[in-house]
C-alpha cells in the first residue's frame, strides 16, 4: 500500500469514527503528516555546491538546505525526490 492509499484509509476511517467519544482526531492527524512525509517530494533546487558539483536545493515541507542525493531531509524526515526514479 501507497503512503497516499494509507490516507485516504485513514480519511474514510475518521468519517466512521468521527462520533465515538473516545476517537483522538489528533492521533489521526499525525498519522497522516508522517505518512505525507514518506512520500517522496520534489526539492526546490536552487543550484550547485562548488565544493562538490552536486545540486542542492530547499527541502518541499521545512524549507532546510538539502543536497542531490539525500533521500529524506534530515531536518523533517520528508522523503524527497531529485528526479532520477530509482524506486
Ligand atoms: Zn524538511
């Protein structure tokens, strides 16, 4: 299952649950944010490092400095994608 296919399970769960007492909407909401996260993002690139020739660029969800590579920010934990679909 797809982090997307994850949410949109969450999503339909949470119009079920929605009226228990006891239902912790907040827990729903940090599910949802950490599966977002394992989605893979595009950086904004914003150039190269002269120091090593790779890209380096902003990170979609926190806006820290990432480099070509870097598979998930080390700031967020956002997966990220630089375009060159190795999965
Ligand atoms: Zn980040």
């Amino acid at each position: 299952m797809k982090p997307s296919e994850a949410v949109a399970n969450i999503e339909y769960a949470r119009k079920w649950l929605g009226s228990e007492s006891d239902f912790s909407d907040e827990a729903l909401d940090m599910s949802i944010s950490a599966l977002e996260k394992q989605e893979p993002q595009r950086p904004k690139i914003k150039g190269l490092l002269f120091y090593s020739y790779h890209m380096y660029g902003s990170c979609p969800c926190c806006k820290g400095q990432v480099e070509e590579g870097w598979r998930f920010c080390p700031w967020c934990g956002q997966a990220l994608n630089w375009g060159d679909d190795d999965d």
